[in-house]
C-alpha cells in the first residue's frame, strides 16, 4: 500500500461476484427508486411535515444538486484517498442519509437525509462500480452491464410503483424506512467485499476552485428548476439561477476539456476503457430516465389515481431486465 500503510484485512466476500454485484445494486437503488416514488407521496409527506409543495420542490432539486456534484467530489477523492477504504465511510453516510429521511420530524431533516442519499449515491457509483468492472474482468462484463441497467433502469421504472401503493395507503414513511434496511444492507456488503486498494493518482493536483464553481452551479440550476413549480419561467427567481448555474457548469466543462491536467477527463471520455464510458452512461442515464418519469408522472397525475399511474410504469421494469 502507498503512503506507508498497512492493507486491512480483507473481507471473506471480497473475491466473489454476487456479493459484490449485490453491494452495487443495493447502494445505487435506493435514492435512485425514491427519487421516482416520491411524486406522488410529496403532498402526503408536505401535509404531514407541516411544509408547502414549493419548500417540497426545493428539496427535491437541492438532492439533485448533491447527486451531480458528488459525482465531481468523488473523482477528487478517489484521486488522493484509498477508495475502498472511502466507500465503506459512504456507505456509512448514506445509511445516515437513509435515516434522516425515514425518521423526519421535520423539513429541514427530510431535505438534508436526501442531499446526504443524493450525494453519497454519486460517491458510491464512483468508487464501487470500478472495481466490479475491473476485479472480475471481461468474462463478467455482460453480467454487469445487465446489473447496471436493472440498477438504474429498473429502479427508476419500479418508483412509481412503490410511491403509488404508498400513496394509496396514506403513508410514506414503510417505504423510506425499507431504502433505509437496504442501505444498511450496502454497507454491511462493502465490509465482507472489502479488499483495500491505493489511491488512483497521488501526484494529481487537488482543484478547489473546479469543485466549488461546479458545486455553485449544480445548486443554482437544481434550485432555480425547483421555482418552476410556482413561478414562471421568465420570472427572476427562477431564470437567473438557471441561466446562471447552467452557465458555471458549462464553464468548468470548458475549463477542464482545455486543462493540462483536468480533474474531469472530458477529452477522453468518448475514447476512453471500458469502465470510465459505462460510468459516464450511467450517470447521464440516471439523470435523464428519473426526470423523464418524474414529469410523465407530474402531467398524468390528474388522469390517474397513484396506484393506477404506478402500475402503468411498471412494464419498464420488465424492459430493463431484458
């Protein structure tokens, strides 16, 4: 090991492939499911919390921000820090996360349980998804990418379905309270999977100023998203955060496509191994299919009871599994 310490034992799962492939899947889905459940217990959980939709739509869009900017966080740490190591202090947070959703008093704890679930979500997929691509080599590539695609997919397919059935029932707390287990269950499976490796690149340079503008960008965009729900687009406190925020992210995009040595590989993406495309896949894929149900969902709800409009989502969890 680097940096003159010692490797920790490892874990007496760590060199079998359902175990670790079971580790993954249990740390992508839970935010990734509750982020498409939530559209329809959002009015139970705002009533019950004592908040308004808008407060409810912020929170949303601040989990959002978290997930896109711990995507750039994790490339930093993983760069300096031993990621196995780190993984298990994510898994740890997200449990945390977990909790502080399904026990909310109020909505400040239920808006920072799910930034935390959003942030350490992206960390996860960053630091665990790697090793199950590289440790296992080619002839387990199929099976990954089949994981990945029932992780992402399949998650954000079986959403609505679970947000319905709790949403017909009048609670939503069983179902917060179920992610929770499951995030226990992920951190439980990083501890047997372990097996310590070094840092990616300890002469890499630490890039402050990349990770605060993108992080700025990341809130002001998702927050000025989040006014849409009562505000116009044209409208100040919704057009100039947006603009703005998409404006810094396009920055750093450019900044880093031209830097010598750039903490985001842009350049190389689209030419880049195997694992670096299916993470960048992911990751868009992530963003674009929960969006996409979220507002399919938001334009039929009127049409529809919640267990009616879950059910009708429900096909595309067969679509992701074939």
């Amino acid at each position: 090991m680097t940096g003159g310490h010692s490797p920790l034992p490892r874990g007496p799962f760590s060199a079998r492939y359902p175990a670790a492939a079971a580790m993954v899947v249990f740390a992508l889905v839970p935010y990734l499911a509750l982020s498409a459940a939530l559209q329809p217990l959002t009015p139970i959980i705002a009533r019950q919390l004592h908040t308004s939709l808008q407060t409810m739509s912020m929170g949303s869009g601040l989990a959002n921000a978290g997930y896109a900017v711990g995507t750039v966080l994790a490339v930093q740490l993983a760069q300096h820090l031993p990621q196995r190591r780190m993984m298990v202090l994510y898994a740890v947070a997200l449990v945390v996360g977990s909790v502080l959703t399904a026990a909310a008093s109020s909505p400040e704890m239920f808006i920072a349980g799910r930034v935390l679930q959003g942030v350490c979500t992206s960390l996860l997929l960053i630091a665990a998804v790697p090793p199950l691509v590289l440790a296992f080599g080619l002839e387990r590539l199929r099976e990954t990418a089949v994981i990945m695609s029932v992780c992402i997919f399949g998650a954000v397919a079986l959403g609505p379905t679970l947000g319905g059935i709790q949403a017909s029932a009048d609670a939503w707390r069983p179902l917060f309270w179920i992610v929770a287990l499951i995030s226990l269950a992920a951190f439980v499976l990083s501890i047997l999977t372990f097996e310590d490796s070094p840092p990616m690149d300890r002469s890499a340079p630490w890039s402050p100023g990349v990770l605060a503008v993108a992080a700025v960008g990341c809130v002001a965009a998702f927050y000025g998203s989040s006014q849409l729900l009562t505000h116009r687009f044209l409208e100040l406190i919704t057009v100039v955060p947006l603009v703005g925020g998409l404006g810094l992210i396009v920055m750093v995009i450019r900044h880093q496509y031209r830097a010598k040595r750039p903490l985001l590989t842009i350049r190389s993406m689209l030419s880049s191994t195997i694992p670096v495309a299916a993470l960048t896949l992911a990751l868009l894929a992530a963003a674009a299919s929960v969006s996409a149900t979220d507002l399919t969902a938001s334009l039929l709800a009127h049409r529809y009871t919640p267990l009616h409009l879950g059910l009708l989502f429900l096909p595309e969890l067969a679509g992701a599994v074939i």
